[in-house]
C-alpha cells in the first residue's frame, strides 16, 4: 500500500480543522469576548501505531478508514469545564462536517480517571480525485485535563502499557485532584464574570 498517499486526506483533515478552530478563537478575541477555546494542536497517527491497533482488532487493510478513528485526531483545550460543552454546542451547528458519535468522558469517566470529550466526525476532503470522506476524532478537555492525560500517555509508553499498581493508584488521585481543579475553577469563573458584569453596570450609570 502506498502510505503517503493514504494519510495524505487525513494529514488535510487536520490542518484544515486546526485552521477552523483558530479561527473561531480569534472571533472571540475580535469581539473581545472570553473565549472557550485555548489552544488547538492536531496530529495524524503515526504509521507504526495504525499497524498496532490494525492487528490488535485484527482488521484487514481495506477496513482501517471505518474501523480506525483516530487517525486525524485535533485537540481542543480550554480553560474552564463549561468551556467544552459551548464548544460541542459550536460544533453541533456546524454544517462543514457529520458527526457519527460522541462519547463524554467526562460525565462517565474511564476507569484510568482520564476524562476527555470526544467526537468522531465525517470530514470532506476535497482530493484531486473527488470529495473522499474522512474519519476525524476532535477531543475536547480542559487545561488540567490535558495535563494529567499527557503524563498518562507518557507513563504508558514507558511502561508499554502495563503501569505498576502503585502508580496507577497515584495517577487515579491525580486525576481527581486535576477534576477538584477543574470544579473549584469553575466556581471562581461564576464569581468573575458576575463581578465584571456589576462593574460595568455600574460604570456606565456614572
């Protein structure tokens, strides 16, 4: 199989998102409004890791694009946990893609503690040959999130995936310490917002 030729939609995939979701962040600073939106990064799964999970779900080549879903994957983060939902709402009304499922990690989180929001979409692709639809993954998580999860990704490629007990034990309390930040943020982000709104009410009485 030619590879290049096969990631090249998803590689288009990803750089095209990256793009859309930037650019609703400047909007939000255009309009000087605070925006749910953070930073964006994206990645095309390496090679090596699609043959790992083709012949761990034992797939035959021809079934990687349906069966395999993350292989665009772009991440958004945010600041606060209200952030990520106003971010599903934008990408619900969206008509410049499908969305084929969602999965809320956060609500009902994995047994790991990792929580993330997910959503797999149909992305068309303008290709030399036609539109190709492809199969993207958006996850969505706050900064505190993002941190913890990036350390478990990190300590499961060190471990190869098999982390001591011990460790798995501190990286769960991680995860709600990271969750408890998450919630008391949340509530300070109420007392702000509420206390600019009275500010500038009362500037503009004067």
């Amino acid at each position: 199989m030619n590879w290049e030729a096969f990631l090249a939609p998803y590689v288009q995939v990803v750089e095209e998102l990256k793009v859309k979701l930037r650019g609703m962040r400047a909007q939000f600073e255009y309009e000087s409004k605070h925006s749910p939106i953070e930073f964006v990064t994206g990645r095309v799964k390496p090679l090596t890791s699609i043959l790992e999970k083709a012949s761990l779900k034992n797939l035959p080549m021809n079934k990687l694009e349906e069966e395999i879903q993350d292989i665009a994957g772009v991440r958004v983060v945010c600041q606060f946990v209200d952030d990520i939902y106003t971010i599903i709402n934008m990408l619900r009304s969206r008509n410049d893609f499908q969305i084929i499922e969602e999965k809320d990690y956060i609500r009902e989180k994995k047994d790991s503690g990792y929580r993330s929001y997910h959503i797999i979409i149909r992305y068309p692709v303008a290709t030399i040959r036609g539109e190709k639809q492809v199969i993207a993954e958006i996850q969505i998580r706050t900064l505190a999130m993002n941190f913890w999860a990036t350390n478990e990704h990190s300590l499961n490629y060190k471990y190869d995936g098999q982390i001591p007990s011990d460790v798995k034990a501190r990286l769960k309390r991680a995860a709600e310490a990271a969750f408890k930040l998450d919630e008391e943020m949340s509530k300070i982000k109420d007392e702000v917002q509420e206390a600019q709104r009275v500010f500038y009410q009362n500037k503009n009485k004067h």
